[in-house]
C-alpha cells in the first residue's frame, strides 16, 4: 500500500513511516483556487498516479474526493471514496455538484447509514453506497471505573481509576460529571452559518439551565480550536459564557488520550448540528452513555437503552435530558446504561470488523471491474 498525503511533518506522516508504510508527498495541496497552481497540482498528480499504476485510488474527505476523480479521468483504476461524515453534502452548492460528481466513483463507503441514504436520494445505487463505520479500537477504549488490585499509583498502592482521574482533574468525587470531547470548529460559510458545527454553543446555554437546579454537576470539554480560526472561536465561547469563572466548568485542550475523561464521566454530550459518528462511539467503548443530537448518523450510536436523541440546536431539550441522565445517576441507574453502551459498541463499532469489511469492498471491486 501507498500512501500520498500532503507534503511536510505531522503525526499521521510519521505514524504511517514508523509502521513502514510507504508514504508519497502529494504534488497537490488539495486547496482549490482560481490559480495556474491548481491545474499544475492536479496534472502533477495525475502524473504521480500513473507511474504508480494502481489498482484502486482510495480517498476522504471532500478535497481529495475532488483531486482524485479530477486527477484520475480515464485511468484504469478504480475510485474508491470513503466517506467519514455528511457535512459537505449539507452544502446546497456541493449537494447540486455532488448530483454529477458521485457517478466518478466506482465504489462509495458510507460511514454512516444516513450517509448511505444522503447519497441513495442523488441517484447512487444501493451495491454501490456499502456502509462501513469508521469504528473504535474496543480494546483500547474499555472501561475500567473499579478499585483494580492489579492497578497502581507511582508508590504501588492499589488504586482506583475513577478516583483518580476525579482528582487529576479537580472534580468532586461524589459529582455528576457530563463531558464533551470534540475540537472547536469555526462557523462556516456554506452550512449552518454563524454557528460551530459540534454544538458547543448549544451545551454551554443549556448548562446554565441545567446548573441552576444541580449546583453539584460539572461539564468538562475535552478539545482545543481547530486550526486559528477555531481557536478564536473557542476563546468567544469561553469569552460568551463566562467559563472561566464557572467553577463547574473545566475546558481542557485537546489531549494526547481522552480515556481519563471518560472514566471522571458519567454521561457524554454529542449536540452537534452536522455529525457522522462522532464522539458518542468511543464514549460507549468506555461504559458512557450519551445524550446525542438527531444530526447525521449520531443516532446509529444509540438505542432507548443506552441513551439519549434529542433534536439538533433544541438547548431546552438538551437541558432535559441531563436532568433526565441526573436522575437515573442518583438512583443508582446509569452505570447500568453504561454497559449496554459498551456492549453496543461491541456489537457495532468494532474497528477490526471495519477494517476487514473496507477490504472486501476494495478487493471486491478491483476483482470485478
């Protein structure tokens, strides 16, 4: 396998050469213009693409959705488009371009069911839209809220996991602790105008409500600004809403691993207003139950057993059903919740079964072109 991603170091670059994947900088950028560097770019590409001589082309995300059918115009190769979210399609402009575009894809893996549907409605046949989800590693994302005997603090004292991520993050112990794990995006142009897609604006004005009757709850939001402009929004957010004098408010920046997050949890909040899976997937791998908007595929991640769907931008709604997860956390009732989650993401979400799934797909229509 080749990989081609855009040129300079990251993460993901040096992630993928440590696992000796081979890794091609891309002579595209992946930035649309109305510039001479663009064509150049993509006819770059294209040459890159036919000294390889593939046999399929797999990508994400919109841009390189675009470069890769453009790049790839009568090659003989398959296009393999791998679709994690439905934002893009929410576009009015790029939901009528998309009408035209999808027919370039011999293969569309939905990440979604709803996904799956949003293309069907454009014409796209049923064998040709499989639904994948983007899953979780099950393993690695598992619960552990129990005093563990085999578990210990630096001096060797037995320790219990929930206690102490509490404590790392100075939350009560005996609080009801609601958290959001999701970077801040900056409102976009195209869809939901002024608005951040991942909701937090939703949450903090219903947990003003919220708190006002649960003095003893505590939000924690996991997750810094997406690039500057995120950032800047993030900052108006905290800035709006008076975080940082919220005592039962933490915000962290985004963290190397959220798993502590989930175990100080009681329940997970996921209100965006355009959303495939999202966060509500690793919430349940950790035994969370959540409270998720009706956008996209949010709705797959539950059932009336392991949590809640509520309608997208509705604060009033939202601040019911944390009142409703406070109730059932007093009586005793949501840790149970919690383990249908995890059960749920078994069943599911599990990323091995993607992965072999993808596979197929991929295989299958390499076989049978």
């Amino acid at each position: 396998m080749t990989l081609i991603i855009p040129p300079g170091p990251g993460r993901l670059t040096a992630e993928l050469q440590r696992r000796d994947f081979e890794v091609i900088a891309s002579p595209f950028t992946f930035s649309f213009r109305k510039t001479a560097a663009t064509l150049r770019g993509l006819w770059e590409l294209r040459k890159l693409l036919r000294r390889l001589r593939p046999d399929a082309v797999q990508y994400h995300l919109y841009a390189s959705a675009l470069a890769a059918r453009l790049s790839t115009l009568a090659l003989p190769l398959r296009r393999i488009h791998g679709v994690a979210g439905p934002l893009y399609l929410e576009s009015p402009l790029i939901h009528a371009v998309e009408r035209l575009m999808w027919r370039l894809d011999h293969v569309i893996i939905c990440g979604t069911e709803h996904t799956s549907a949003l293309y069907g409605a454009l014409g796209c046949p049923a064998d040709r839209r499989p639904v994948a989800t983007y899953g979780i590693d099950i393993e690695h994302f598992a619960p552990d809220r129990t005093a563990d005997s085999t578990a210990a603090t630096d001096d060797g004292a037995p320790a219990d996991r929930r206690a102490k991520a509490r404590a790392d993050l100075g939350i009560a112990q005996d609080a009801f602790v609601a958290v959001m794990v999701a970077f801040v995006y900056p409102p976009r142009r195209l869809v939901h105008r002024g608005r951040g897609i991942k909701g937090h604006d939703i949450l903090l004005e219903a947990w003003r409500r919220f708190r006002a009757e649960h003095p003893g709850a505590h939000l924690l939001l996991v997750g810094g600004g997406w690039g500057p402009a995120g950032e800047a929004h993030r900052r108006d957010l905290i800035n709006q809403f008076g975080v940082t004098d919220d005592r039962t408010v933490t915000w962290l920046d985004t963290v190397a691993d959220v798993r502590p997050c989930y175990i100080a949890a009681d329940v997970s909040v996921s209100p965006s207003l355009s959303e495939g899976h999202g966060a509500a997937v690793g919430a349940s791998a950790m035994g969370v139950p959540s409270i998720v908007s009706d956008a996209g595929g949010l709705p797959e991640t539950v059932d009336e057993s392991s949590g809640w769907v509520i309608p997208r931008g509705d604060v009033a709604a939202l601040a019911d059903a944390l009142a409703t997860a406070y109730r059932e956390f007093e009586a005793g009732q949501l840790a149970a919740r919690g383990e249908r989650a995890r059960q749920r993401a078994v069943d599911l979400f599990d990323e091995c079964a993607t992965a072999v799934l993808v596979a197929d797909v991929i295989e299958d229509s390499v076989l049978h072109r």
